[in-house]
C-alpha cells in the first residue's frame, strides 16, 4: 500500500483492473471508500482508487465498440 500511497497513477490502473475483473465499480469505489474512512490508506490513495474504479468502468463499452462508426464511440467517450 505505501507504494501506491506514494505514486497514485498505478493505484487508478489497479482500480480499473479491479472493476473490470469484477464487473462492478460500486464495489470497488465502496472498498476505497471503506480503506479511506478506517485509516487503512491515506485520502489520496482512497481518492486515486474511486477514480480508478469509475474510470474502468468506461474500458468494456470501449472495448466493445472499437471496431464501430465514431457515432457508437462518441456514446461510449461520454460515459466516461
């Protein structure tokens, strides 16, 4: 943790992996949250891992529209 407590950019890219591998950003935001009010982590990390969680839950849409019109990734860019 005091890695990431030190450089936030790979505490949001752990995040993103998290929720993409979990399929749901609430949990992950609800974890950071929970770290940050008990003392776990500091407010920054918990901060960087909210971001990250709602940051990955935008990579799937875009994923999936990748091969698609700029129509269905400009949806997809709002989202985020």
């Amino acid at each position: 943790m005091a890695f990431l407590e030190a450089v936030p950019v790979p505490a949001v890219i752990v995040a993103a992996v998290l929720v993409i591998g979990s399929s749901s950003s609430l949990a992950v935001v609800l974890l950071a949250v929970l770290l940050a009010a008990s003392g776990m982590t500091g407010p920054g990390l918990g901060i960087a891992l909210a971001l990250g969680g709602n940051l990955g839950r935008g990579v799937a849409p875009m994923i999936a529209t990748f091969g698609h019109g700029a129509v269905a990734r400009r949806t997809t860019v709002g989202n985020l």
